[in-house]
C-alpha cells in the first residue's frame, strides 16, 4: 500500500466509524495524544484535546445518522512523515426523521507514526450566500 492509498484509508476508517456511531473506531483514527483540535461547521464546534473531540462527536451521534459519505475531489500532500489532505463530499444523514444531503469541505492534518493519524480536522460548508464564480457574497 502506498502512502497515499494509506493515508485515503483513514478517511474511509473515519467514514465507517462515523457512519456506525462507534466513538472509540473514530478516536481510534487520531493520535493519541491530547495535541488533536477538530473545527467543526458549528459555531461552537472548536475542540481542542481528546476529552473534547471525543464529546463533539458523541453530540454529532446523537443529533443526527450519517447514512453514507460520498468522496468527491481530494488533494493529499505528504512531507517527510506530515501530510495535508484538502477533499469535498457530501454525506448522507438522517435528522429528526428527514434525510439531508450536506456538502462539506475538510482539510485533515496528519503524522506518520506506525501508522498515519490525524492531529487536526477543518470542517467547512460552501458558503449558500455566494453564487458559484463570485469570491464572495452579493450585497442587495
């Protein structure tokens, strides 16, 4: 296995994890250290440590079922025993009784240790305001 097919490895661990609300397989895909931060789409989503990560995600379990997590575009850098992976998807959830489709863009920071893990995660929605084209929103 390559670096890069290691490293889109931790990404479809994650997206299992995840989509089976299993907190320790998603902790699992971390380091293990307390030197972890996650940025969510929420307002309140800055977590910094395990104790913190780990209960952003049990509150993301317990709002919502992710269903599926759809890889679009993905660009994966890797230095020495660091890399950076830039990736679109859309996931599929289940809320309150409705199925929605989010669209999300991630940056993932990882190390190389044994295996590689991830230090930091940036969660984004595409801005809804802002016509494709445009740097930024319109001003009526």
């Amino acid at each position: 296995m390559t670096q890069e097919q290691a490293i889109k490895a931790t990404l479809d661990n994650y997206a299992s994890a995840y989509c089976a609300k299993d907190i320790d397989g998603l902790m699992n895909v971390f380091d293990d250290s307390d030197d972890i931060s996650v940025i969510g789409t929420g307002a309140d989503e800055l977590c910094v440590g395990l104790q913190s990560v780990r209960n952003l995600f049990e509150r993301n379990f317990a709002q919502a079922t992710a269903v599926r997590f759809h890889w679009q575009w993905c660009e994966i850098n890797i230095l020495n025993n660091y890399a950076v992976v830039a990736i679109s998807l859309l996931i599929d959830l289940k809320s309150q009784g409705n199925k929605i489709n989010v669209p999300i863009r991630w940056s993932v920071v990882l190390k190389k240790t044994d295996r590689w893990v991830w230090l930091h995660r940036h969660a984004s929605s595409p801005a809804s305001s802002q016509r494709e084209g445009d740097a930024y929103p319109k001003v009526e």
